[in-house]
C-alpha cells in the first residue's frame, strides 16, 4: 500500500516534530552582512518577521534603507499584555519601478515595559514621524532622538498610556455597576 499522506508544509507541526522555517531573504542578508537580528518566521500575510534589538534598530533600519527598503508603509506599537513586553513594529517596503509585489519585511522590537526606549528612525524614513508621536501616546514608547516627541491624540497633561492593557481609567465605572 502506498503513503498516501500529504508532506507537512513547511513550519507546520507534524507530531511532536516541528518542521523547520528556512529564514527568508531579509533574514539571510542580514546574516550574510554580520547584522544582529533574529528571524521570526513569516505573518499570515507572507511577510517575512524580523526582531532586531532596540539598540541594533538605527544600524538594522540604514542597512535595510540602503537596501531599497525605502517606504516605511507601517509603524506602529502593541502590548503583548499586562506586565509583558511592549512591541514597536516597522513595516518596510522595496519600491521600485515596474513593481507588481514589491517586498515586504517586518521589522519588531521588544522593549521592557518599565522603561520602553528605542532610538526613532525618523532619519532614516520620514514618515515615521507622526506614527512615532501616536505610538508615544498612546504606549509610551520614548522615541530617543524624534525632533518633536508629543501627545497628538491626548491632552498633554493626561496620566497614563490608553493602549496599554494593564491601563486603567481615572474615575471610570462600569454602567451595570451604577444600579
């Protein structure tokens, strides 16, 4: 009788056995380049994940600039929960003409909750700017060297990060409680 069973994509889970991830193109340039990373594996979307130190980001995101990677399409920051690490992520893309799927890589930078900083890569792709600036509101990410690190969504005096998910609202109660 023949093995009629479907080879496990790569990635998967077959058993107790996990198939190895082979580190995409970004990963393996970075290798090739002695550039600090980790390769996180791929999105649902395809896109290639990349972590990157926070003092490894400014060197990491010039190389990755120089590369072409020159439209920063996505910035932007998420809570992996209370008391866990905050994450500061880059979506960049290589445009260039004639393009009908430019790549794409994700770049993610964990940083301890107590005191999240990472160097802002407004330098490097201007457009990270305002993201920068409603990340910082509303995580409190610090982005060290951003020419104009403020709250854009809260008022300047506000308490606190609204995002973060271990954060709570001054004098809120909920409604069923009120009966």
């Amino acid at each position: 009788m023949e093995n009629t069973e479907t080879p496990a994509p790569e990635g998967a889970q077959t058993g107790t056995e996990i198939t190895p991830i082979e580190p995409g193109p970004t990963s393996r340039w970075l290798a090739e380049h002695d550039l600090p990373h980790a390769f996180l594996g791929f999105a649902l979307d395809g896109v290639e994940l990349v972590g990157v130190e926070p003092e490894h980001l400014p060197m990491v995101g010039k190389a990755l600039h120089d590369q072409g990677y020159n439209y920063l399409r996505l910035m932007c920051g998420y809570d992996e929960g209370p008391g866990e690490r905050l994450v500061s992520v880059y979506g960049l893309t290589h445009c260039y003409d004639d393009a009908d799927k430019p790549p794409e890589v994700r770049l993610k930078v964990f940083l301890d909750r107590a005191d999240p900083r990472v160097s802002s890569v407004y330098w490097i792709w201007k457009a990270a700017d305002w993201q920068e600036r409603e990340t910082y509101d509303m995580y409190g990410i610090v982005y060290e060297g951003h020419p104009n690190l403020i709250r854009i969504l809260n008022m300047e005096d506000m308490v606190g990060w609204p995002l973060r998910k271990d954060y709570v609202t001054p004098g809120f109660y909920e409604v069923q409680d009120a009966f």
